[in-house]
C-alpha cells in the first residue's frame, strides 16, 4: 500500500476532468482564486485599521426615551 504513482494520479486527473469537465473546473479555480484574494485583503484590512488595536466601545445604558416591556414564555404542552 505505498503511495502513488504518477500514473495513479494521471488517470485520477482524467477522471475528474471527465465527470466535471474543463469549463467547471476553470470556474471553480478562479471562484478559489477569488475568495482566497478577498480573504488575504480582508486580514491586510483588518490589521492596519485606522482604529489599531482599541477594542470596540460597548454601550451600557439604553436611551432614556426607550420603554422595555417584561414578557413571559409560555411553553407547549
């Protein structure tokens, strides 16, 4: 059970080629070169933010304005 040949792996190729085709699959290589490249200049983003490394503001009291109402869950038997 060693590992593969060449040959195991180009018929694997042809096979997958086959099933899916050249059209998708240069479809599906150009979605994940995409999504790979919006990934990338998301994490460039998020490092060199304007804001650095100061962590988000929580807010801790509600507006004076706003009324909350108490409510209570019934279950169903």
């Amino acid at each position: 059970m060693g590992s593969f040949s060449i040959w195991h792996w180009l018929v694997v190729l042809l096979i997958v080629v086959m099933v899916f085709g050249t059209k998708k699959l240069k479809n599906l290589g150009s979605d994940l070169g995409g999504a790979v490249k919006g990934f990338k200049d998301g994490m460039k983003d998020g490092s060199t933010s304007a804001e650095g490394d100061k962590p988000a503001q929580q807010v801790t009291s509600a507006p004076a304005d706003k009324t909350t109402i108490d409510v209570e869950a019934k279950h169903k038997s």
